[in-house]
C-alpha cells in the first residue's frame, strides 16, 4: 500500500514537471493557427473586394457613367509599386479630340 502511494506521488510528480511546457508549446501553436487563418481569411476578403470594385467600374464604363482613363486612375490608386499602372496614373485623364486618341494635348490643355 505504501509502495503504491510513493509511485502515485512520484507519477504526479513528473505530469506536474512536463505539465507548463506542454501546455505552453500547446497554446502557443493553437495561437499561431488562429493567427495564420485570420490572415487567409483578411486575404481572401482583401482579393474579393478589389474584383468586386473592378466588376462595378467594368458596369459603369460599359454604361458610359465614367470614363475608361477614370476608371484605371481609381484601380490604380495605392498601388505605387506597379509600373504600369504609375504610367496610366500620369497619363491625362481625357484628351480634347476623341477622334483621334493618338493626338497628346499641349499643357495648357492639361
């Protein structure tokens, strides 16, 4: 009978002394899990707002609302590291002669 106490006590023990890091290294990877999936879901949000916003400038130039230059300025709006879009940011917005898209307006028409 007192053997059997001494290996309980002793068993206790030892869960007691593995129990804090175990419990740590647990939470600490649950935490990193919740992390990593509020940020695929952050992502996942982030990418279906900006379709969403190109889908609804595609309706209003199709519909004549707002014109296409208009409309890549505002798509183009924060995103300082596309070279492309730098290039139809600085671009004027609407040349005088519709006719002839080639024609560059002088700076005073600017």
């Amino acid at each position: 009978m007192l053997n059997a106490t001494l290996a309980d006590s002793a068993l206790t023990d030892a869960l007691a002394r593995y129990l804090v890091p175990v419990v740590a290294i647990g939470g600490g990877l649950l935490f990193a899990a919740f992390i990593v999936a509020c940020g695929v879901m952050r992502s996942v949000s982030v990418s279906k707002a900006k379709e969403s916003t190109k889908r609804e400038l595609a309706a209003y130039v199709a519909e004549g609302s707002i014109h296409p230059d208009d409309a890549v300025r505002i798509l183009a709006a924060g995103q300082d590291d596309d070279k492309d879009l730098k290039a139809a940011r600085c671009a004027p917005s609407r040349p005088q002669d519709r006719s002839n898209p080639d024609q560059v307006p002088s700076p005073a028409q600017a």
